[in-house]
C-alpha cells in the first residue's frame, strides 16, 4: 500500500504513521495464520489496521506527503 522509501528522510511522521500500519496489518497477519480468531478478535485487529490506514491518509492530506 505504502512505501517507506525517501518519505523516511522527508517527513519522520509519515514514515511513522506508515511503520505503525505496517506493524498492525502484520499482527494481523501472523495471529490468523497462527490459529483461528475469535470474531471480536478479528474485528479488533481490522479496526486497528483501518484506522492506521486511516491516519495515514489524513497525514497525507493535512500535510501534502506523497508517496514517490
């Protein structure tokens, strides 16, 4: 979705936002490859990748960051 590369150099928030997305959509990823979520679980984790998505998109929009 997004990439890191010289947005980590021009804008340290971004690239932050980004990592925290990242992180969230992994953790996501490896607890449903590990075993079977519960539904909470799962609407849990899908609430804490959107709204790092989210934030990611509102940065880009307060700020004018764009991906290159």
């Amino acid at each position: 979705m997004f990439s890191l590369s010289t947005l980590a150099i021009s804008c340290p928030e971004h690239a932050r936002l980004e990592s925290e997305f990242l992180e969230a959509r992994d953790r996501f990823r490896g607890l449903a490859r590990l075993r079977q979520l519960t539904r909470a679980e799962e609407k849990r984790l899908a609430e804490q990748v959107a709204m790092a998505i989210a934030r990611v998109k509102e940065h880009v929009a307060e700020h004018g960051c764009q991906q290159r």
